[in-house]
C-alpha cells in the first residue's frame, strides 16, 4: 500500500513534561480493561458503539481485537495507536486513525483520557505532540477531530489548540447506541507553521502568569 513507505516515524514514544504518548501494546490489555471499567460512566456518551453489538463490552476479548487491528492498520501505513501516560502510568488512549494517502494527506483523531485526571492539561498536551508528529515527521497535511456537540470537554481541546470548527456533520457515527451529530474540527499544517505543541506551551504559560485563564482538560 501507498501509505506503508510513507509512514515515517513510527513505532515512536514521545514526551513533554509528565505527559507522554507511546504504542499501543498487546499486553497493556488488563491495565485497559480496570481503566475502562471505572470509567465507564464517564466515557460511554461519548464511545463509538457498533448497531450490532452490545453498547459497552468490558472482557478481554474486544481489547485484544481492537489493539490487533489498530497494529495492523499501523503497518499498513493508516493509523498511529498511542497509549496515553502520565508520570509512566497508563492514564488513556490516543489514535490518529483513517489516514488517506494521496492528494489528500488527512486523518481523524480520537483520545479519551482517565476521568480521574481530568483537568491536568494531559489530553491537550498529547493532542498537540501527536498532530505536531503528523505533520512535520509522518507527512499529513490535515488533521480533524470529530466531536458530539454536548461534548464540552473535548471540544475545549481542539479549540484551545486552534482547531477551526468547519460544520455538523448529520449523524455521523454510532455512539451510545444512536447515530449522533457531530462538530467537524480541522487544522491543516498551514494553521501550524511552528507546531501546536509551541502554540499550547505559550497559552500555558500566559495562564500561569496571570493571562486569559484556560481552562484544561
């Protein structure tokens, strides 16, 4: 496939501060599976669910399917799985996934972080490492996050980094056992000439010394 030279810079682990980002692993599957159990609450308004199965599985089983898939896609040059860390440990997921090579260079990202660690600028943080990966190592030219609309959380991630918001898109995926609404958010590496990872740095250290105040997910 055209995507597998072109998926430079990968496997990778990549760091800032307490926040890193490293592959996704098989054996990462029980310290997954406790993750998503207590926070099952906190993450299934907002999980992709599939109209014909069960709304949220929490065996083995679906760990182990998603994370071969996901390796696989990487091989084949269209996803990069990330393992959300802090201070080391295991804290969520971070996929930069539906890659299309071509004329088009674009791909979607999704993160879910421990709502326990909510708060701590840890998903922004990862969020900004991985799309400054894309697009100045891997090679992407465009990057979107999809997001419901009630989602206030998240959508305060893409907006604090300079996502441009670009539409509702009309019941774009299954989630929580419906088809949902979603907010396209996009940024291309134009909107990023010196990187997000720079550009949040800087909100962070005007919120810190008495600027705008931002508030961190």
């Amino acid at each position: 496939m055209e995507g597998v030279d072109r998926l430079r810079g990968w496997p990778v682990t990549l760091t800032e501060g307490p926040v890193g980002l490293r592959p996704l692993r098989l054996r990462d599957v029980r310290v997954w599976r406790e993750s998503r159990l207590r926070n099952a609450n906190w993450l299934r308004p907002w999980e992709p669910s599939n109209p014909e199965t069960p709304l949220f599985r929490t065996g083995l089983g679906p760990y182990i399917s998603m994370a071969g898939t996901l390796r696989r896609e990487a091989r084949q040059g269209l996803a990069l799985p990330w393992v959300v860390t802090y201070e080391g440990a295991f804290v969520g997921q971070l996929t930069v996934g539906a890659i299309v090579w071509g004329s088009a260079r674009s791909a979607q990202i999704g993160y879910w972080v421990d709502g326990a660690l909510a708060g701590r600028g840890i998903i922004p943080t990862a969020v900004a490492m991985a799309v400054d990966h894309c697009f100045f190592t891997t090679g992407l030219h465009r990057v979107e996050a999809n997001i419901r609309p009630e989602n206030h959380a998240s959508r305060r991630v893409v907006e604090k980094l300079g996502f441009r918001e670009e539409g509702i898109r009309r019941r774009h995926l299954h989630i929580d056992g419906a088809w949902r609404d979603h907010i396209c958010y996009a940024l291309t590496v134009e909107d990023a000439p010196r990187g997000l990872l720079v550009r949040w740095r800087r909100a962070r250290e005007s919120a810190a010394h008495g600027g705008a105040p931002h508030e961190e997910v």
